[in-house]
C-alpha cells in the first residue's frame, strides 16, 4: 500500500465451503481516484466488495483504510468511517416516499438518542431538519425533486437506481462502493448516471470504486480499472493500457492471440 492510498486490499481470498470466489488480490485506492472492477460474471467483484464494506470476511488477507489495517470491519464501522455502498439488485423501501428512502441512509449520522426523537426534543428536531436539507439535496443534485414525495416503488427502474444512489450520497462519504449502479438501465439512463458518477467525484471529491460492465461507460469515467478472472486480478492500470491488454480481451472474448 502506498501511503497516499484511501484503501488497500492486501493479498485478499474468499471461499466458500471450499470454493475460493476470489484468490490473492491487492490493489489500492487513492483519494479522489474513480477505479472501475470489470470482469465476467462469476469473476469474484461483488465478494471483492462485500469484504470492503463488512459483509465478508476474507479467508486471507486484509483491508487497511486511512493507514490502519483490519481482517474485518462490521458495516456500522465501515460507515462510521465514511465508506458508503449500493449492491446490484435495489434495496429501497417501495411504499415510503423518494425522500424518506432517502432519509434512511443519513440515519448512523444521527446523535440524538431514539428517545430524543420520538419526544420531538428541540435538538432532535434540529438533527432532523438538517438532514432533511442535505437529502433534498442528494434529490437535486441527481434531478430527483420533482419525486420527493411520491412513493419510490411507483418510479421507473431507472430513477429508483437513482434514488439508491442519492441515499448512498447522503452522507457526504470519503469512499463510495458502486455495485452494478447502471445494470438494466437504458443507454440515456446508463449516460445519465455516468454523468452523476463524475459530478459526485468531481464536487464532493468522492472516491469511487465501481463495478460495471459496460466497458463504454468504464473507458469514459475510470480513472484507473482492475480485471479480475475466475477470482485472480490478471490486470491493473489506466483504462487505455487495460483495454488492449491480450490477457483481459481474452477474458472478455475467449479469444486467442
């Protein structure tokens, strides 16, 4: 890990019963960096997540965030440290609002105690109206006002993919997880959120890790991009050099060379 770094997976392996989903990985994350993970399916990327954000805990190795290393760090602590995650299959709660959905990812900021808020003491009530302020922000940053109140499940695919990311953008976090954030979009959708990708970056200064497919969308807002195939990383570097690497083609395309 170099000591620039944000994030580093050192010498990371998940298995299951047996079965090892990833093998020996390393890379690191420097802050403000947008690093893309492709790979084919099955190639361990969301497992590679999982470990990052608490869900997994590796069967070798560990993650060093800020300089400190951990062999695991539960998801409450991970977003106590400003790490914040979208998974590939949504996650929203269908009959509350956009902006409420939204609400729920500022919760672990909240200070003031259940009590507290159930009373409607004046500091909770404060709390609750500052956050209020940063989550019709998160809406307007992504175009998301005009849906504050309606109930998420009643939106299109698209824009409740949206809302999941304005709910991960709520907290302001140093390091952003992005799983798949663009699948079953359509091409307008997939331009859009690649679009709020690079704001997000670009404004608040977030560093992305991203997992996508889509290697249009990954030439276009990546920094740097990883490979990973049956587990193992066969590449790391800029997207140009990667997009031409014999070993990654191959594993996109089957190919020889």
């Amino acid at each position: 890990m170099t000591a620039a770094a944000l994030l580093a997976v050192e010498n990371v392996s998940v298995a299951f019963g047996g079965v090892k989903a990833v093998t020996d990985i390393s890379f690191d994350v420097k802050p403000g960096e947008v690093l893309s993970i492709i790979g084919p399916n099955g190639a361990g990327k969301s497992s590679l997540l999982n470990v990052v954000s608490g869900i997994y805990r590796p069967s070798a190795g560990r993650i060093v965030i800020d300089g400190v290393a951990h062999r695991r760090v539960d998801p409450g602590r991970v977003a106590r440290l400003g790490i914040a995650r979208t998974f590939q299959n949504l996650a929203l709660f269908d009959r509350m609002s956009v902006l409420d959905n939204v609400l729920t990812g500022a919760a672990l900021r909240l200070r003031s105690s259940f009590v507290a808020h159930a009373l409607r003491l004046p500091g909770a009530r404060r709390e609750e109206a500052r956050e209020r302020e940063e989550a019709a922000r998160a809406l307007a940053f992504l175009g998301l006002e005009r849906w504050a109140d309606a109930p998420a499940g009643e939106l299109s695919y698209g824009l409740r993919k949206r809302v999941e990311f304005a709910r991960a953008l709520v907290t302001r976090p140093r390091l952003l997880l992005l799983d798949e954030p663009m699948a079953g979009m359509t091409a307008d959708e997939k331009r859009d959120m690649a679009i709020h990708i690079v704001e997000a970056n670009r404004e608040f200064g977030t560093t992305v890790v991203l997992i996508e497919h889509d290697m249009g969308v990954v030439m276009e807002v990546s920094d740097r991009v990883v490979v990973l195939d049956y587990g193992r990383k066969i590449a790391d570097g800029a997207p140009a050099s990667v997009s031409h690497d014999p070993a990654v083609i191959d594993a996109y395309l089957g190919v020889a060379h």
